[in-house]
C-alpha cells in the first residue's frame, strides 16, 4: 500500500517534519510494508521555513530588527536560487507580549534587512511567506530598511509602526527601487483579506495582536494614510486588492513598491515538497495540523491536501490536536476520518507534552478504523 504523509505544523508541540515522521511511524505500526512518502507541508506562515529546509534548502543566519526595535536572530532559506522569507522570523508576534501599545508600535523593519540581506546575496528571486507577525505597519518599516523615506505633513521622519504611520504625507521609493532592480519578489500566503475596511488586516487581525477597539481604529486610519501615500508615489491602489491585508499589510506593502505578486502559500510548499508528485497512485494520504476547524477549509494545509487527493481519488485522514468539526464537514471537504490528541490526552499540557508518542498512536488507530471499513 502507498501512503503519502503531509502534515502542516503542530503549533507549540511539533514541526511538519517532526509530525510527518510520528505519522509515518504510527502507519508503520499497522502496515509494516506500506510504501510511505513523507512531504511536510506548510500554507505559507509560520513553519514554512522549516519544511523548506527539510526539502533541501540551505539556511542564512543573521541578525534583524525585531518588532520593538530590539535584536533578534532570523535566518532564511535559499532552494535553487530563489530567497524564501518568514516575516515571523523578523517581526513575529512570539517576541512580544500582545497588549494597545504593542499593537501600534510593532513594526517591520527586520524583514525589510531580510530582503536587503537576501539581494545583496545574490538572490535573483525572493519569496516572502507571511503570518504570525506582531505588527500592523502595512510594510512600512520593511520599506524604509530598503531606503524608503516617510515623511509627515512637516517633512519630518516619525516612529516606527503602525500606529505613528497615520502621520504619514509623502513617501519616496526611489532607493528601493534601485536596491530591488530585477530581482523578482513574490508573496506566499492563503490570507485572502484586503488591506482595509471590515476584513482588513487592523479589523481582523489586530485584536489577536493586542489592539483593542481604539487600537484598530488608529490602525484602519494610518493604514488608510499610508495606502493614500502609497498610490500618490505612484504605485498601485491597496484599499480592497486581495492580500493586501496579510501579515499585517506587510504582503500589500510588498505588493505596492516591490512589484510583489501574490501566490499560494500552500500551493508553492506543496509543489517543492513533492506532494503533488507523491499523490497520483497512493492509496491514502494523512494529513493534520494542531487544530482542525472552520480555517482549516479555507485555504490551509488540510483542505489543499484533500483537494489535491481528490484530483487523483485519494482516500484522505486527518490527525490534529483537536478537532472543531463534524464528521459531515470533513467529508464535505473530502477527508474520510480524523482523530484528535486532546481526546486521548490528560490535559492539553499533556496533549503538547507528550504530542510525538500521541500522534503516533492515534495514526495508528486511525489507519486501523479506515481499514475496518474497507474490508
């Protein structure tokens, strides 16, 4: 029997790559024979380095910027000439305490010294991953460590983040766009939220980074300025492509003065991996991440494994630290069965504790109830 292996991150508990090989070891146990392919998969957030790595990336080390202006280590991954970036790796949320004042102040400088970093290296191609950032700064500071210069109504240069970014009057591009020359730059991510308004990266992801509903105010408005400025440098208009919104607005900043163009996160991961490969002609494929619900069918690595499957009349499993969904939902999204580590742990210290073991078992009993019902 073939069986192909491709699990996003457990968040907190397991890399991609640590909960493909628990998988692979929990089918082993029940099909000793199986022919299993391992191919890891991210959606183009947080982790998403490390599968790429896994497929075969070397890694660059630097010191970057972080959201509170502090040092901190970053690294990328360069895979057959092409720079892949996590904007989380500069500038994630894990590096702060989410609160008001964190929400306005964070910002993006550190990964615009990642692009810079990666140019200067020689990179002919940048792939810049997005989510998990503490920062709703639209990009700006990723812009002015590549040379942009912001001035407000007076001429004069203001703070970082998003929050002083309301200042914002004029901004020149013409240094970035010296450094950037040919170099062609792309944004991965399965966001699809615009800059602004109601679904935009202030209103939806600011409260999980500290803002408040003042906060998210100041920050829809300075967003606002800061697409206003934007598109009077020339560049394109912001306000609803869609995007714009993820990491913060760094992908539209990105998008606006890097001439950046948007693509799957999963679908990029999916095809250096070697999923799309593995699948034509397996018999079952197993994915799963820490929490399986309702974002997991819009666009993350579960509901992009069961598509892709289905293509090739692939039976699909999911294994997740917990499970939010009804079995009709699942099958909906063409995944056959799925089993939960909280279910079969003490307490969810357990369940992260003991995630690797846990995993193992729970693919092992999963294999065994999709098998039952084959016979």
């Amino acid at each position: 029997m073939r069986v192909v292996i491709a699990p996003d991150k457990f968040k907190g508990s397991l890399t991609a790559v640590e909960a493909a090989e628990a998988i692979a070891r929990g089918v082993h146990d029940v099909l000793p024979d199986a022919e299993i392919t391992q191919c890891p998969v991210a959606d183009g957030g947080e982790g998403t380095l490390d599968v790429l790595l896994a497929a075969g990336g070397k890694r660059v080390d630097l010191r970057v910027t972080g959201p509170l202006s502090q040092q901190v280590d970053a690294w990328y991954v360069v895979l057959d000439g092409t720079a892949y970036l996590e904007s989380a790796r500069a500038c994630g949320i894990e590096y702060v305490e989410p609160s008001p004042e964190v929400a306005l102040a964070a910002h993006t400088y550190g990964v615009g010294e990642l692009v810079g970093h990666a140019i200067a290296g020689g990179a002919r191609r940048v792939v810049l991953t997005v989510g998990g950032t503490a920062s709703t700064d639209g990009g700006s500071g990723m812009l002015r460590a590549l040379g942009a210069v912001l001035l407000d109504g007076r001429e004069r240069p203001f703070e970082f983040g998003g929050g002083p970014l309301g200042a914002i009057a004029t901004v020149d591009l013409t240094a970035v766009r010296e450094q950037l020359g040919d170099v062609d730059v792309r944004v991965a991510t399965d966001v699809t939220n615009p800059l602004l308004g109601p679904e935009g990266a202030a209103a939806v992801f600011g409260p999980q980074k500290g803002a408040g509903p003042r906060e998210v105010e100041v920050l829809e408005t300075s967003l606002r300025a800061w697409a206003d400025a934007l598109e009077r440098a020339g560049t394109i208009a912001l306000g609803d492509v869609p995007s714009a919104g993820a990491g913060g607005g760094v992908s539209g900043g990105a998008m606006a003065a890097l001439d950046a163009r948007a693509e799957s996160g999963f679908a990029m991961v999916a095809q250096l991996t070697g999923v799309a490969d593995a699948l034509p002609g397996a018999d079952l494929a197993i994915t799963g991440e820490g929490s399986l619900d309702r974002q997991s069918l819009a666009g993350k690595a579960p509901a992009g494994i069961a598509g892709m499957a289905r293509e090739h009349d692939v039976a699909v499993l999911a294994v997740a630290g917990r499970v939010a969904l009804e079995p009709e939902e699942l099958a909906a999204a063409g995944i056959a069965g799925s089993r939960a580590l909280i279910d079969h742990a003490e307490s969810l210290e357990h369940a992260r504790r003991e995630a690797f073991p846990l995993l193992r078992a729970q693919s092992a009993e999963l294999v065994t109830e999709w098998l039952a019902t084959k016979a």
